[in-house]
C-alpha cells in the first residue's frame, strides 16, 4: 500500500509542476524525433550499431568534456531548444526504464532521435532507430500517459507540449553521394520521399501532438564530407538543390496539413537559408572556417570521422562544422536562437517563441 501512495504522490506533483509551468507560460515538455542532429543519447544503448558517438573527442566542450553520444563538441539542436522553452533536455528514449509504468518520466519529455536515422525503414536499417519505430516508442508512452491522466487531461498536457522533428538528411546525403547514372532528379527523389513523411507526421499527430517543430535540411552538399569529394573544395550543388527542394516540399506539406487540421500549429525552420548565410557571410557571426570540419583527419579533415585518433581544432566556436557531417555547438546554438526568435524566410509561419506561446 506505501508504494501506491508514492506513486500517486509523484503523479500528483508532477502534475503541479506541470500546471505551474502552464502558468508561468513555458511549455510542459518536448518530445524530440529524427537523426543525429537531435540524438542525445540514444545510439549509446543500440548494440550492434557503429553510429555512434559516445568516445572523444565528441563532448570536449560539453559540461564535464563528456562524450555523451551527441554528435557534437558539446551540446546539440535538442538541447538548445529545451534551454530556450525553460525546460530540461528530453532524455534519450532508450536510457528509461524499459516498460515504464511511472508517467511522470514522460510527462516532461522524452528524445526518441537516433543518429543515422532517416524518412525511409531502408536508410541505415538495423543501424540506428528508425524513424518509424520512434513513433512506435512515442506511442507506447502516449498509452501510458492516456492510461494513467484519462484521455482527456493526456490531450491537454500533450497539445500544449512542443514536438520536434529534424529528419531528413541523411536520404539527402545518400543521394547526394551516389554516382549511379540511373538516379532520379532533385526533384523526383525529394517527391518520392513526401507521402511516407506526411503518414508518419500525420501518425504523431493522431497521438496527441499539435504544436510542431520541424527542423529543415541544411546545405547539405557545403558539408565537409562532400565539399572535399570535389576538386575545387566547392559545395555540392546537386546536394544543395535537393535540400532546397525537401525543405520546400515540408513547408508545402505543413502547410496542408495545417488547413485539414485547424488545431494543428507549427513553426518551420529553413536550415538550408539560415546556414548559407554563416556560409556566406561568416565574418558577420562570427565565423573564420565554413569548409573545414575542426575534428577528424585529411582533406578539410573529412577523410576520416571525428575519432579519438583524430585531431580537433583549438577554436571550435569559430567553426561551423565539428566533424564531417555535423555542426559545432556554436552553430547549433546560433540556428536555434534564430528559430526561436527569427522570421520568414528562416523561420515560419511563426517562431518557435510565439509557437510555444
């Protein structure tokens, strides 16, 4: 009888809490989707997975110089986001008890991102968390939630709660690196991507979720990791027009989805303009290196992964990119305040801050 006095006592306080939160305008949780610009953690407990990143030098500029399986120096898009909304990072999924009963674990948020993950069950399958087992996990804990507040309550906490999404990317990268003569246009690649991405957005918000964060691609051809594929160290451009036209084609489907849902709202964040203009014009925020990645070795150090035999710079902030693939922590922190604060183009059809509010 003791332990079910607890356990109700616990729900109740985090119940406060949450009401509390609701009062002083700040969202009670974030639930986090998508790759490893948003993985916390969770590729640490995948077994059989060599997308990874709990080693150094990964880590060296987060609390501690711990590597804590973020793709980064230090702290990355989820984290940034949580600090911005006044709540705490979202824990990774996987690091939670298994089967959890106790709904006050997922009642200020969960981070199902898994590195390596993609819109496809193909891309990097039995590598990372599918994105589609993500929204499987998020619906055993929308169960739970439902189970233990009653439908009604669950709804509530659930529409106020923001749910951030940033996939997409490595089917870019993956397309952008083939060679093959028989490969589809920008534009019939991004096309065949759409319908699965609108099922699975649909699917998350028929689990409760009504305020969404989508997280667009970025240049992905101006990569370290393409950049040196080319001879001039130029961007891809093939890589590049496919981002512009992803990010297009989300935009379009939020926004149908947006007028076939009028509880639905979302903020939308155009990587792609928000990081060619770092590329452009580094010097105005603070940038002196766009090609180079700071961690790993040869070419533009993108020849070989940012691992503990790697070398890493001393001036990661002036960096944009911290290995082949990801940004530094200071880019990640700028593209954030940009999404929280920013406007159309970068951002739209509202920030992240009116959004929340």
């Amino acid at each position: 009888m003791a332990s079910i006095c607890t356990y109700n006592s616990a729900i109740i306080i985090t119940i406060i809490l949450l009401l509390l939160k609701d009062a002083l305008g700040m969202v009670p949780a974030v639930y986090v989707f998508g790759d490893s610009l948003a993985d916390v953690g969770n590729n640490n407990h995948l077994q059989l997975s060599l997308l990874k990143a709990n080693y150094p030098h990964n880590g060296v500029d987060y609390p501690g110089r711990k590597a804590t399986g973020r793709f980064s120096n230090g702290k990355n898009f989820a984290d940034f986001l949580a600090q911005n909304l006044g709540v705490e990072t979202s824990p990774p999924y996987l690091s939670l008890p298994s089967k959890s009963n106790n709904t006050s674990v997922y009642l200020t948020g969960v981070n199902f991102a898994s590195g390596g993950a993609g819109i496809l069950n193909t891309t990097n399958s039995g590598a990372c968390i599918r994105f589609n087992q993500q929204i499987d996990y998020y619906s055993a804990v929308y169960g739970v939630i439902v189970q233990q507040l009653g439908t009604t309550q669950a709804q509530d906490h659930l529409s106020k709660s923001v749910f951030a999404i940033a996939i997409g990317s490595n089917e870019l990268l993956n397309y952008a690196k083939s060679n093959s003569a028989s490969k589809a246009s920008p534009q019939q690649f991004v096309d065949s991507l759409i319908p699965t991405l609108q099922g699975q957005l649909k699917r998350i918000y028929n689990l409760g979720a009504r305020k969404f964060v989508l997280i667009g691609t970025g240049p992905i051809g101006c990569c370290p990791a393409l950049r040196e594929q080319n001879k001039t160290k130029e961007c891809n451009a093939e890589g590049n027009s496919a981002s512009v036209l992803y990010n297009k084609a989300v935009s379009s489907l939020l926004n149908e989805m947006r007028r076939q849902y009028s509880d639905m709202s979302y903020s939308f964040v155009d990587t792609s303009i928000v990081l060619n203009q770092y590329i452009q014009q580094p010097s105005a925020y603070g940038f002196t290196e766009v090609k180079s990645a700071c961690c790993g070795l040869g070419d533009l150090n993108a020849k070989v992964a940012c691992l503990p035999v790697s070398t890493y710079c001393s001036n990661r902030s002036s960096h944009i990119f911290w290995d082949f693939y990801h940004p530094t922590e200071a880019t990640a922190r700028m593209v954030v305040a940009t999404a929280f604060d920013g406007s159309a183009p970068s951002v739209y059809p509202v920030n992240i801050r009116q959004l929340a509010s």
